[in-house]
C-alpha cells in the first residue's frame, strides 16, 4: 500500500516578512480579493468585466451589481470547502460567478458546476411549487478566467458552455446558467481586435501578468488603452483599485503567503507525477530515482532561500540538515 504524504507549507511570520517591491500580479488570489472587496470598491469593474465577456459572445449585459463577495467559501455536496473567487449579484435577479485559476486542473468544468447549482438552488424554498421554483431562481453566469487550455482542441479563445438541444434547431434548453471559459493562452495568439471591450481588458491583464509591471504602466505606455481608460469607467475603476491594491501592505503579505502555497502544491504535484512514473520500473533504477528526488529537494530549498524564507523553516519543509541548507545558502 502505497504510503500517503504531504509536502508541509511552512508558516511565514509578518516580522520576517521582507517586501521585494516588486508588483502584484493582478490575477493573483489576494489582489482580486482587494479590488472586488466590496460593491462600492468593486461592483463598476465587476459589472464592466462581467458585460465585456456577455457582449464578446451577443449575450445580454447584466445591469446594477448590488452585491459583491470577494474570496467566498462554500462546502460542496461532498463535504469539501470551495473557495470562489467573487460573487456578485444584480438588481435582475443575476449572479455573476468570477473565477481565476491559474494552474492547470482537468477536472475545472466540474468544480465551476458545483458553484453554479449551489447559487441555483439557494432560495428555492421547501414545498415551491416547480413554477415558483423557475421564477426564484437566479440566472447564473460563471465566467472562468484560465491562464492554461481546459479545451485543448478548441480554437477560440472564449469557450461558452450551455445546454443545447443535439439536433436541429440548435436552441438553448435551459436559460438559467451559462458558463464562459476564457482560455488566457490563446488569447496571447491571438491579434486582439481593437473594437471588443473583452480583448482591451485581457490585453492589459496579460501585459501585466507576464511582464510583472503595475496594469497604470501598461495603460499608460499604450494610447488605446489610455482612450480605454477614459471612456469606460469600469476599467477605470478595475485600474485604480489595483493600483491601491499593490500598495496595501496587508494585501503584499497576503500575496507572498499565497505564492508560497502554490508553490508547495506545484512541487507536491510533481512529486507525486514523478513517483507515479517510477512505479513499476526495475528495483535497479531505485537508486537513480532517489538521487533525482535528492536534487530536486536541494533545488526547492535554494528557491526558498531566495525567497529570504528563515533556514528554521526550510528545514521542516525540506527535511534537510541545518548545514546542507547553509551550503546552498554559500
């Protein structure tokens, strides 16, 4: 039976933080949380992010956000706590589901659908009738910002997901939930077109993600986003609570905190990836293995001291010696 283990998250102290003064990506879990803090902070950019994704696809706008909850946390049917990036809801009786995920996952369909029929299903009362049932209910929009291709076969950037009848006509089958897949990397191929309000925000979301510059500094070095800029104020205000965002020093904290988790996760992940692959192979081959996980461990550790992570905590995540990591250190 194979062994279960986990790579442990080694704990940050705030006194030993140290601020690179680099800036945040604005994709990152703690700078979506800071700008969708609130519907005052928040509800323009949401309601401008959210209609330029409905409008890329000739659906409907949605109209006043009246609600906004950043970072909310819901069980599944399954018992398993969900973390959603912002919900917001409308005065037409819309929820509009954002989610950012960076890292790859086969299985995101799925998890958006969990989120989607918990919001469907939250005000339907017991004994509803099924009439009164369809009018509580709330049209559910999840849009799911990817920075990896879910659907690697599909072409367009902006994959939409509703129910469609198989055989002609084509209608929709069901009106209550749609869900917008927008897929960053092949939008980075693709030659925006100037004209759609959804190519101008993830161009500037891009720009700054890959080349770790504040989104003012994209703006600002691009004339067509400056007249962006000017002309819809819910970019407006997206732009201006990240710049806030990436001088909130709680925000900064909370931002490492969160780099340094995925981290672990990726590493954990490869882990396992690489012991899978091992199983089975010739006991001859146990040896070569071992040397490899040694090296990788080393590598992790030297990422860490670039990270100015204190040596007492490297070695709980690393389990090397005091002395191999001052090695490493020299």
């Amino acid at each position: 039976m194979k062994e279960e283990r986990s790579i442990p998250i080694p704990l940050m102290e705030k006194a030993l933080y140290i601020d690179d003064g680099k800036p945040l990506k604005p994709l990152a879990d703690a700078v979506i949380a800071f700008i969708f803090r609130s519907a005052e902070a928040g509800g323009e950019a949401m309601r401008g992010l959210a209609n330029a994704v409905l409008e890329d696809s000739g659906d409907k706008p949605i109209r006043r956000v009246i609600s906004l909850i950043p970072q909310r946390y819901q069980t599944s049917p399954g018992g398993r706590i969900l973390r959603l990036d912002v919900l917001a809801e409308s005065e037409a009786n819309e929820i509009v589901l954002l989610e950012v995920q960076l890292d790859r996952q086969s299985f995101f369909t799925t998890r958006s659908m969990v989120y989607a029929m918990e919001s469907l299903q939250k005000n339907i009362d017991i004994g509803d009738s099924w009439g009164a049932i369809a009018l509580k209910m709330p049209r559910v929009i999840s849009i799911n910002l990817l920075d990896f291709e879910l659907r690697e076969k599909g072409v367009n950037f902006h994959q939409i997901i509703e129910p469609i009848y198989r055989e002609p006509p084509h209608e929709v089958a069901e009106h209550h939930h749609v869900t917008h897949n927008i897929e960053l990397p092949k939008f980075r191929r693709t030659a925006p077109d100037w004209s759609r309000p959804l190519h101008l925000w993830l161009t500037a979301l891009c720009r700054a993600q890959d080349q770790n510059i504040t989104l003012r500094e994209v703006v600002d070095m691009d004339p067509v986003l400056q007249t962006f800029e000017s002309n819809d104020s819910s970019f407006a205000q997206f732009v201006n609570n990240y710049g806030v965002a990436n001088m909130d020093p709680e925000t900064r904290w909370q931002y490492r905190l969160g780099a340094l988790a995925a981290m672990f996760q990726r590493m954990e992940l490869q882990t396992e990836r690489e012991e899978g692959i091992a199983e089975g192979k010739a006991e001859g081959k146990a040896e070569g293995k071992a040397e490899g996980k040694a090296e990788g461990i080393r590598e992790t550790a030297k990422k860490l001291l670039k990270l100015n992570i204190p040596i007492d905590q490297i070695l709980i995540a690393t389990e090397l010696t005091r002395e191999e990591i001052e090695a490493l250190s020299e």
